[in-house]
C-alpha cells in the first residue's frame, strides 16, 4: 500500500492518494479520502482511478498552456487510452487547435481513438501511422503511454515544440530519448520527483548527457511566475508530469464541491472516534 498526501492550501482541506494491490494482485486501487483540515473530519472518498485521467489531464494542459507558444496550432497526441483521452479533453479547452494528430501502435485504437474525438468532443483528429509522423511540424506534442523505450526521436521534433510527457513515471521506462531531454528546458511537477523516478531524465542523467542542475524549474513555479517559462519561439519545452499530491487533492476537492452543488453522491456515516475510546 502506498500515499502519498497534501493540503491544499486557503480550504482547510487535506487528502490524497491511496494505492493499494494484493501480494498476489496484477491490478491495484486508486482511492482519494478528503479530510477537513481543521477537525480531521472525513468530507468525500473519491474513486481516484476513475478521477485520475481527468486530473492528468488537466495538469498536462496546465504544462502545455504555461510553455508552449502562443500561436501553437498543432497538437499531436501519442497514446490512445484513457490517459491519452484525458488529454485531448483537457488540451482541447485551453488552446483552439486547427491540426490534432493521434498515433498508436494498432490501426484499430487510432480508429477508435478518432471516432471517440469526433463523438464526444466535436473534435476532427487525424489518425497516422507513425510517431514521427504525428510530430512533424506539431506545436505541442503530448505521450501518453506506457512505453520502455522513446515513442519517437529528437529528429522528428520541430524547433519551438513542447512537450508534455505523463507514461514516464518509473525509472524503467523513457518515452523520450536523451537528447530530446538535453535540448529541452526540462520542468517537472516536482523537482525531488524528476530524481526518483523521472525515467526519461534518469536515463539521461546517468548516460551524461544533463547534469543535475538541468532542472529548470517546477511548473508550480513557472505558473506563479516565480521562475521563466518559455523564453523563445525556437525552444523546446518539456513537461514531465508525475503527479503530485496537491494536484490530487485540488482535483478532488473540486469535485466535492460541485457534487456538493449539484446533490449528487452517496452519504456514508462514520463514527468519530471519541464515541468509541475510553
């Protein structure tokens, strides 16, 4: 079992994420608790699993907006699961695209990845039939996969794209190769993260091509303005989204409040623990 947890900050709200998996299990279970801050009352359990793809993806298109270039018109999307659904959702809120383009492995899942777009978004999404065909000349580039290896080349990158990466959340897998994450300004959500298990920048780190000081900034910092973003129409950018507490219990605690709003949800009783301690 594993957590990890915040508080949010101005709401007197703390929670986070619980995962849990069976010694024998091949799967594992995402909950997110709310807690008031103030007296530890419980507020909402949230199935974070299900919650997951649209936080991801609102943190992605969070990164995306900060650091890429006003005039970015392309978007190429990399994945073709929940994750990656997340993000075009998300993505397609913060900036009007005229191109998106989407590349996954099988013809199937880039079809049904497209039908999915036009069905639930109004969306035209181009489906193609390499990596690097979704990159060529995109603006914004967005993998969402599970991959071991880089989903494409530094190469194919156009001068001036950014890049938000979520698949490279262990030390095992790259979704991008070392000399993607060299040329780039490198932000990550949390910069103790980026160490621990940033894949692509680990690889990178330790076959020398960055030191440890590539870092540039946390996004945190960039979008309170505390640190530079973008700082060219030339420059490569990268957004190396791990997840973090604190995006998990602003996500929640979004939703609290609207079921809150709108009276949906389940009531669930619990007992303090002052009616049953001695």
């Amino acid at each position: 079992m594993t957590t990890y947890i915040a508080i949010l900050p101005e709401t007197s709200v703390m929670g986070g994420y619980v995962y849990s998996a069976g010694f024998g299990a091949n799967d594992a279970w995402f909950m997110t608790p709310l807690f008031d801050a103030e007296t530890g009352e419980p507020l909402a359990l949230v199935d974070g699993s299900y919650m997951n793809p649209f936080k991801t993806g609102a943190v992605g298109a969070a990164g995306s907006d900060a650091l890429s270039r006003e005039d970015a018109s392309v978007l190429a999307i990399i994945g073709t699961g929940k994750q990656a659904k997340g993000q075009l959702r998300a993505h397609v809120s913060v900036r009007d695209f005229e191109e998106i383009k989407v590349y996954s492995r099988t013809e199937k899942r880039r079809d049904e990845f497209t039908k999915w777009a036009s069905t639930e978004l109004g969306r035209t999404v181009t489906p193609v039939r390499s990596s690097a065909a979704a990159v060529d000349e995109a603006d914004v580039i967005v993998t969402a996969t599970t991959a071991e290896e880089p989903v494409f080349e530094f190469e194919d990158v156009s001068p001036g794209s950014h890049i938000t990466a979520i698949g490279q959340y262990t030390p095992g897998r790259r979704e991008l190769d070392e000399d993607t994450v060299r040329h780039a300004k490198y932000v990550p959500d949390l910069r103790e993260r980026a160490f621990q298990d940033a894949g692509s920048f680990l690889y990178a780190l330790e076959s020398g091509s960055i030191t440890e000081d590539h870092v540039h900034a946390e996004l945190g910092e960039v979008l309170a303005g505390t640190a530079e973003g973008r700082s060219s129409d030339e420059e490569i950018t990268i957004f190396d989204s791990g997840g973090t507490g604190i995006e998990t219990v602003a996500a929640a605690y979004l939703l609290y409040r609207k079921a809150r709003e709108e009276g949906k949800g389940t009531m669930i009783d619990f007992v303090p623990a002052s009616e049953i301690l001695p």
